[in-house]
C-alpha cells in the first residue's frame, strides 16, 4: 500500500505475471494517525483468488478480487 496523488493505493503482483492495481474512491484526509487498512479475505482454496478491500478511518473505500494469490507466507524487504 502506498499513498499517491492524496490517494491510498495498492499493487500486487503475481509472480510478475499479472497485475492486480487498487485506488481509493476518495482522497487519504491529511493530517496525522489516519488509520488505513488492507482486508485479504480467503474465499475459497488458497491461491485460487481473494477479495481484498482498503478502508481509511474504518470507512471501505476499495475492493476487488484478485485472480491469484502466492500459496506461500512471504515478507517484503526494502530495496
């Protein structure tokens, strides 16, 4: 997740073979301690699909179902 023109935004990508974009309805509120939060909710069969949804301060502002999810737990590192 990542904040981009006043927009909360997330990207995933699939092994590099499909990408899953999302954006915020409305703008991030400025100020500090806003609350966002990433929802992965498993549906079905690990890695088949998933819904997954952002919401700023309790307020669902995306959602969308993904294709593919890796069947693994991983952790990003910084570049």
């Amino acid at each position: 997740m990542y904040v981009k023109d006043g927009k909360l935004k997330r990207t995933y990508s699939y092994v590099g073979v499909e990408m899953c974009k999302q954006e915020s309805s409305e703008a991030l509120p400025t100020g500090q301690n806003v609350p966002v939060r990433l929802d992965f909710t498993v549906t079905r069969v690990m890695a088949t699909g998933e819904t997954v949804s952002l919401s700023i301060d309790g307020k669902k502002v995306a959602k969308d179902r993904i294709k593919y999810a890796v069947p693994i737990v991983f952790s990003p590192t910084p570049e």
